[in-house]
C-alpha cells in the first residue's frame, strides 16, 4: 500500500490532517523576538478583518501547538481546513481565515540568539 491518507473521514465530510508547512525563508534574516512581535501583531488585528474572535483564538492556539493538539483544537472549534498547513482556513458559517507562515512556523533563516 502506498503512503498513508492525509485525510479522515467526519460525518460524510472529510477532515484535513494537519501538518507544519514546509520550511520557508523570510524576505530578510529575523531574530526570535521580531518574528514573536510579528506574529503579535498578526493575533492582535487579524479579528479586525473579518470572521469570528472564537475562531480567531482557536486558530492562534492551534498554532502555537503541536500537532496532535492543533488538530484536537481546529476539529472541536468546527473549522473547516482547506490547506493541511492552517494557511487557509474556513468556518462553518464559510468566513475564510488565513494564516502568514511566519505565525505557523519558523523560518529557516531565523537568527539563533548566541
């Protein structure tokens, strides 16, 4: 058999599994505390530009997580995944959500303090 499903079966609706997105390369080197401010400033207006807080929390704490939490997290809050690395996501009610790499994951050419 080849490799495994990336999906599983919800209902009659499939369930995208989770995963990191791949590695990515910031337009420019980054410290560990400007990509925490980005990703603060990402938390602090994405509500402003649409969709709903409760989804909008959900997906901040399903990003911060590993991955068998995130995937417990964005199942219980109903978000509906389109792109198995929570760059775009859906509600129930059809709001769309997307996510910057740079609140999912590091980048490769972060710069290691010391």
């Amino acid at each position: 058999m080849g490799c495994a499903e990336s999906t599983r079966s919800k209902g009659d609706e499939t369930v995208k599994k989770i995963r990191k997105p791949k590695p990515w390369k910031h337009s420019e080197p980054i410290t560990r505390d400007q990509l925490v401010q980005m990703r603060n400033e990402f938390w602090d207006t994405a509500p402003h530009y649409g969709g709903r807080k409760e989804i909008w929390d959900a997906l901040c704490a399903a990003a911060e997580a590993d991955l068998a939490l995130a995937q417990a997290i964005v199942d219980g809050a109903g978000i509906i995944v389109q792109a198995p690395d929570l760059t775009v996501c859906y509600d129930e009610r059809g709001a769309k959500y997307e996510l910057p790499k740079y609140v999912l994951s590091e980048p490769t050419n972060l710069i290691r303090d010391g």
